[in-house]
C-alpha cells in the first residue's frame, strides 16, 4: 500500500515537471527580443512618422543689411577659367535654392565658369479677396433709415428746450468727456508701442545692392541679373550698381516696357504652353522692333508649366550659350 502511494507521488510530481516545461517553453517562444529592438519596436509602432529632409544649402552665406543678417548664397566658380559673375532674383513663391530652375542655374553656371548669386527677396502678400456686404450691414443701414424720420420729429421740439440742455452742457464738463480724452490717449499709446514692437523689413533693393558688392569683392569681369516673374524689375532697376558689362536675363515675365534697360544685352525667357499665347510677350518683342532694339533677343521654351519644371536643362543650355555668345566668344576672337 505505502508503495503503490510512493508511485503516485512521484507520477504527479512528474506529470508537474512536463506541464512546467512545456509552459517554459511556449513562453520563450512568444518571447520579444532583446531590450534594444523592443525599444525600437514600441518606438516605430507609437511614434508619428515624420519624412523630414535634412541638409545644408550648399554655398550658403548670410549677408549684413541694415543691422539684420540675409540669406544668401554664392557658388564660384568651378571650372577654372573665371568668365564673370551672375546674380539670380528669385520670383514670388521661390527662395534661394528653390528645386528646379533656381536650383539649376546656379549649379550649373559656376560648372561653366560664372559665379554664381542667389539672395533673399520679400514679396508683399496681395490676396485677391472681395468682401460680400453682410446681413448685419444690411440691418444697419435700415435701422438708419427708419430712425431718420425720428430724428426729424425730435427736432421739431422746442428750441427754448435745447438751448437750455446746450447752456447746462457748456456749463459743467461732463466726466464722460475726460474719460473719452484718457481713452483715446492711451490708445494712442498702443498703437505706438504695436508701431514700435513692427519689425523692420529690408528693402529689396538695399538686399541687391548688398549682393552686388559681394559679387564685386569676389569675382571681376562682367555681370549677368538673372530676373523670375516679379524679379525682372527688380533687374531693370538694379543694373546700374554693377560695374563694367551687363545683360539682364527676363524669365517668365510679364512686363511692359516703353524703354528698355540700358545694358549691353537682354534676354527674354518665355515659356510656352500649349494652345497658348503670351500676349504681353508678343507685344513686348513687337515693340523692340518698332524702337530698333538691337541689343533683345526672345527665346521660347515649350513646357507645361510656367516654372519650367522638367525643361531646366533646356533653360540652362540657352541662358549659357547665351553668355558665352555675349561676354566670352567676343574675347576670344
């Protein structure tokens, strides 16, 4: 009997050990990895997901006006024979280093022996917006209308009575008017604080005449101002700080002249979309050839869009032939 009680025991207490081996076993098995990756799980399955690109601009450099420090940026040039240099104004919408023809340009003229300029613009914002009358307006303007014929009912009243109100009046000043004098102080006081707290905005031109000095520092020989959309005026009023040859490139613009800019050469940037036409630029060229222009040229570039996204190489290759036509081919010879 005490045997058989023995063979129990130990049947049970194997029949333990299994059922605790294999629970072991099965919870390794579900087991995560190791602390670091099961961080780095947690941390991938809660965390939002951001795409962020990182980087430097290339060239870039910060430039001092008027006591506050302007991005710029300024590539020389690369291929070992200096030709001149080239400032770029971006256009509305455009910064520095924009992708695409920004980008482009002024990677691609350093390769071809121009140093190249970008600086920062600032566009004032003109939002098309048009106000609809509102309903409380509306509501206004009949109350007024309908308290008109009060009015003239009250001033049917007695004058005796209203001279005797005016007398009391000029009498004794009222603490509503000192309380109105004290208000009206102190807001004019706010309004010269918010005047003061304004920050200053730069000048586009003293941005350029900046950028232009530090070109001049830098590299000698002529001076090519490359002007998107906006910037092509900027251009035309900017040439003059620039010392010895220069040409104005006109991108995508749509100015009208009645006197071109006084430099050596222009060249007018258009981009061409299908099934339309750039009137202003057609009038433009029309005109250059009534005034005996001979110093315009006007190149078309067919592209779907009016930032030429996808035709960069096509806008590289004839900015830079043009240069070399202008400014370099002339030398050799």
């Amino acid at each position: 009997m005490e045997l058989d009680l023995r063979k129990r025991l130990k049947f049970i207490a194997l029949l333990l050990m299994t059922v605790y081996l294999a629970h072991a076993q099965a919870a390794d098995e579900t087991e995560t990895p190791a602390g670091a990756d099961n961080n780095e799980t947690v941390a991938e399955e809660n965390s939002p997901i951001m795409l962020r690109e990182q980087g430097n601009v290339e060239g870039y450099v910060a430039l001092t006006v008027s006591e506050q420090s302007i991005d710029a940026t300024y590539m020389p040039d690369s291929l070992g024979k200096s030709a001149g240099k080239v400032l770029i104004l971006h256009g509305r919408g455009q910064d520095i280093d924009s992708d695409g023809i920004v980008r482009t340009l002024r990677m691609g003229l350093s390769k071809a022996g121009w140093s190249t300029m970008t600086v920062a613009l600032h566009y004032e914002l003109t939002p098309n917006l048009y106000l609809a009358t509102s309903n409380s307006e509306k509501t206004t303007d009949t109350d007024a209308a309908n308290t008109s014929s009060d009015d003239s009912d009250d001033a049917e009243q007695p004058a005796a009575a209203e001279t005797e109100t005016a007398t009391e009046q000029s009498e004794e000043p009222t603490e509503a008017a000192a309380d109105d004098a004290e208000n009206q102080t102190a807001e004019g006081d706010g309004e010269q604080s918010d005047t003061e707290n304004t920050p200053y905005i730069v000048s586009n031109e003293a941005r350029i005449a900046a950028a232009m000095s530090y070109l001049a520092e830098k590299q000698d020989g002529p001076t090519a101002i490359i002007g998107f959309g906006e910037a092509a005026n900027l251009a035309n009023e900017s040439f003059s700080m620039a010392s010895g040859e220069v040409g104005i490139v006109w991108i995508n613009t749509d100015i009208e002249l009645t006197e071109p800019p006084k430099v050596k050469v222009i060249l007018d940037l258009i981009a061409e979309r299908p099934l339309q036409t750039d009137i202003k630029a057609v009038q433009r060229k029309a005109n250059m050839r009534k005034a005996n222009v001979n110093n315009y040229e006007q190149r078309k570039i067919i592209t779907i869009s009016p930032s030429f996204y996808g035709a960069e190489a096509n806008v590289l290759g004839i900015v830079r032939g043009w240069l070399h036509k202008h400014f370099i081919a002339e030398d050799d010879a």
